[in-house]
C-alpha cells in the first residue's frame, strides 16, 4: 500500500514524487513514456538554466531528484483505477498496486499537421516546428513566422506571436473557422490570413516550404501549430471525475479533483501549460496529501455488513 501512485512521470509527476518523498511519504511513479517535456529541444524560460536545457536531460535530472528521496519510478500503462474504502487500485498492464492517494499527471496530446512522424520529429528538433509561443517565441524574433491554426484559438495564437515578429501568416489546414470580428483584428494587426488550405508542407535543414492548395508556395523560417490538445483524461473519466468542457480535470485550490482523494496537476488541468506552473501545482498537490495522511478522516462503514457468526 503506497502512500501515493503518481500516473504519468513528466515534470509534474516528478516533482510532485520528489515533494512527497521529502514528507517521508511512499511514492511509486507509473510513466508510459512519450510525454510532450521528452521533445523540447532547448527551454530557456525555466529558471536555474540561463543557457537553455533538453526535455531529456531535464527529465533525467527530475528523475534522479525524485528516486534520490525513495521515489520509485517504473514504465508502465495503467489500465484501470478502481476506488475503495481504503484507497484505490490501479490495474496496469503488468500489475496491480494499491494506494491511499491518486495524483493524475499525464498532460496532453498536441494535435499535428499532417506531415510524417519522422519529418515532424525533425521539424521539432530543429526549431523549426513549434507548440509553445509563451515557451519560445523569444527565440524567433523577426523571422518569417506561419502559424497553422484557422480558428479562434490560432488567430490568437497569431496574435500573440506578432509582438515577436512583423511578418506572421496564418494558416489552415483544412477550412477556415474564422469570424467577421476575428478577421478584421488580424487584418488590423498586420497579420497575413491565407484561407486556402495546405496541400503540402515540407522541411529542410533551415527552413520549411508550405505548399497550398491552389498551387502557391510559401517560405517560414517557423512554424507554429495551433490546432489545439486533447487531455489524457480517460482514466479520470473512468472513475468518474467532472471534467471541463475542453476535457481538462476540474480541481479545487488544492488540487483535489471532484474525488476525494485523487489529484491532479499539469497540462491535463485547466491553466497555463508550462513546466513552471506544473511543478507549483505538484507542489500544492502533494503538500495537501501530506496533510490528508497526516490527519485522515474516520472510515467510512463497510458497504457490506460482516457476517455474524
């Protein structure tokens, strides 16, 4: 019986496993690997690495922090959560763990262009491919930006990026969602607005060429993906936890979802997506289940009544 079962071993699971383990509480870490942190070529926001840092190596440090305090950390899949008097169970593919407490960390998926893995993965790794405008449009400043997203939330996008660069085009993939309001901000904000759709978008060792529809190409230096994420919130819906409308889990000052006893922290929580953010909530999240184990509440009588004998 652990203390605490962390699904998901990113930055936020991480840190919430190192805070835990310096309460003196058991934590085992269960990561399927894959996170978006592992992808980030070079972070330069995160403070104490003024020269920038890989997702990789800033994981593999997070990941000797945690075991360092009694952390135990494994690559599984969880299948299954089950809640009991007690705690939970958690059902992976290999095994099955109770646990007192539950903290939910496995952030979000991107959505992505059409391109194949192994050119999109180079794109990444290259700059040339981006997510995150709050994370690196620093890096970026004045060059030919294209952001692909043609709706509401990359018209934002677009206009976030413009205070980094005067020549930003927005994409779309497919067709444009955009309103008469949306279009005349762009348009106000000196933002070129392309409504033919992609045909073709290829890269190169220094830049990327986007091919439309009707037979144009267009040269970016940068590429922001704007087409949204999805949660990895099956398990919380499984067991029953409330969700927001964009799929993230609903969490309370603490970090308590709408189970009693069970977390949730990071990307897969309604906020700011960044590493910062995560490990602060990880931070409050464990913290409270410190505090929970260290004053628990009275059991709850047993659903079925002990037979007499």
């Amino acid at each position: 019986m652990y203390d605490c079962i962390v699904i998901g071993g990113g930055p936020a699971g991480l840190a919430a496993a190192t805070y835990l383990g310096r309460f003196m509480r058991s934590s085992l870490v269960i990561d399927a690997g894959g996170g978006r942190a592992s992808s980030i070529p070079t972070t330069h926001n995160l403070l104490g690495f003024p020269e920038g840092i890989s997702g990789q190596v800033l994981l593999a440090r997070m990941h000797q922090h945690a075991t360092r305090y009694g952390a135990k950390v494994v690559n599984d899949f969880v299948k299954g959560v089950v809640q009991t008097q007690s705690g939970f169970v958690v059902t992976t593919a290999i095994d099955e763990v109770r646990t007192r407490t539950l903290l939910l960390a496995q952030g979000v998926k991107n959505h992505r262009p059409k391109l194949s893995q192994e050119a999109h993965d180079r794109g990444v790794a290259r700059g040339l491919i981006r997510y995150c405008p709050i994370c690196d449009a620093y890096e970026i400043r004045g060059r030919r930006v294209a952001v692909l997203g043609c709706s509401e939330h990359g018209a934002a996008e677009a206009m976030f990026v413009r205070h980094y660069s005067d020549a930003v085009t927005l994409l779309t993939q497919d067709a444009s969602r955009l309103s008469e309001a949306e279009k005349t901000k762009l348009t106000r904000g000196g933002i070129a607005t392309e409504r033919v759709p992609i045909g073709n978008l290829s890269i190169n060792d220094q830049d990327l060429t986007v091919k439309l529809a009707d037979g144009r190409s267009l040269r970016f230096d940068t590429l922001y993906v704007a087409l949204g994420t999805s949660a990895h919130s099956d398990l919380a819906r499984m067991i029953g936890a409330e969700l927001g409308p964009s799929g993230c889990i609903l969490v309370d000052e603490h970090q308590e979802t709408t189970i009693s006893g069970m977390f949730a922290v990071g990307d897969m929580v309604e906020g700011l997506d960044q590493i910062a953010v995560a490990a602060g909530q990880a931070a409050k999240a464990a913290t409270a289940i410190h505090n929970r184990l260290s004053h628990p509440t009275p059991p709850c009588p047993p659903l079925v009544p002990t037979a007499q004998i």
